[in-house]
C-alpha cells in the first residue's frame, strides 16, 4: 500500500457502514500505556477482529480528529530497530509536523507509524525492543532482496521526511515500479 493510498484507504473504511457498526459492537479492553518518547497502544483480544479490515487495531471512525491512516496490517513495514546509535525521536521531531505512534503487537513485536502531511510509513521493530533514554529508530533494509520494495519504502520515507505525499509517475529517466 502506497503513502497515499493507506489514507485513502482510511477515508472510505472509516465511512463504511459495516466498519462503523464493527467499531461500535468491539468491547473495548483497556491497552496497558508503554515508556516511550510517545504514544504507544498494546493491541488486544478486541483489536484481533480489526483483522477483517485490515487493521492491527480499530480506530476510531468517529474521530474528528485522528490519524491520516490506521495501523494498517496488509501496509508493507520497513524493519527497523531501536538503539542509541540513530537520532532520537524527541520534541523537536514532533514540533516539525512529524506524528509518532506506537502499536504493540500481542506476539511482542512493535509497529512504529510514522505521520508527516498525510504521508504515512509504518516500520516493524523485533520482539523484545523498547525505548530507553535517548534512543532512536534505525530503519534495516536488504536492497538486493527486494529491490522495487525497497524503492517504493525509501518513496514513502522521503515524502514522510519532506510533509508531502510523493507525486504520481516517474520523472525524467525514471519509471514506475
């Protein structure tokens, strides 16, 4: 799923009637808060039945105002991983328009959403991770495995880094993948 088209997505699930009337009917259980430089919600028993509409959890449809895009399950995740070596995610990253949030898998694993002018990526960080003082995300990619992936994740990682949605179509001496 492209930057723009998982906030696209977002627009016609939320609308949906069969999404507003699950959304109603899940019995909310409480997500136990994490220590984090930032939002960051335990998925639960509830949340497993958002599968269905390819979330990880339910979001609210009703919410005036909300994330340009959920948790989404079928959305490709760039591997990342926690540590003191990469720029810590602080103040100063959110005051610049960047949105962080934080969904915690019941296997253990983290998905890390990142949000910046309607541009969305989310990234995938291994079981057994968290935050400590002054850590930061380090995004892990094997280019040769995956080449087109990759490109289409580095597209998504520089309109996130810009605020802006990338452009549709190749420019000069380009092409689409």
């Amino acid at each position: 799923m492209r930057t723009k088209d998982g906030a696209r997505a977002w627009q016609v699930l939320r609308r949906l009637p069969a999404y507003r009337q699950a959304w109603r009917r899940r019995v909310p259980q409480p997500g136990l808060p994490e220590r984090a430089p930032f939002a960051v919600r335990l998925q639960t028993a509830a949340d497993l039945a958002a599968a269905r509409f390819s979330l990880h959890a339910w979001e609210d449809p009703f919410a005036e105002e909300g994330p340009a895009s959920p948790f989404w399950s079928v959305a490709p995740m760039l591997p990342a991983a926690v540590g003191p070596r990469a720029a810590p995610i602080d103040g100063a990253a959110v005051a610049d328009g960047l949105s962080v949030a934080g969904l915690r898998l019941i296997d253990g694993s983290l998905v890390l959403k990142l949000e910046c002018g309607g541009a969305a990526l989310q990234l995938s960080i291994e079981p057994g991770s968290g935050f400590g003082p002054g850590d930061g995300v380090l995004a892990q990619h094997d280019l040769l495995a995956d080449p087109r992936a990759f490109l289409a994740l580095l597209r998504d990682a520089r309109a996130l880094a810009v605020g802006k949605p990338p452009r549709r179509g190749g420019g000069r001496g380009t092409r689409n993948c």
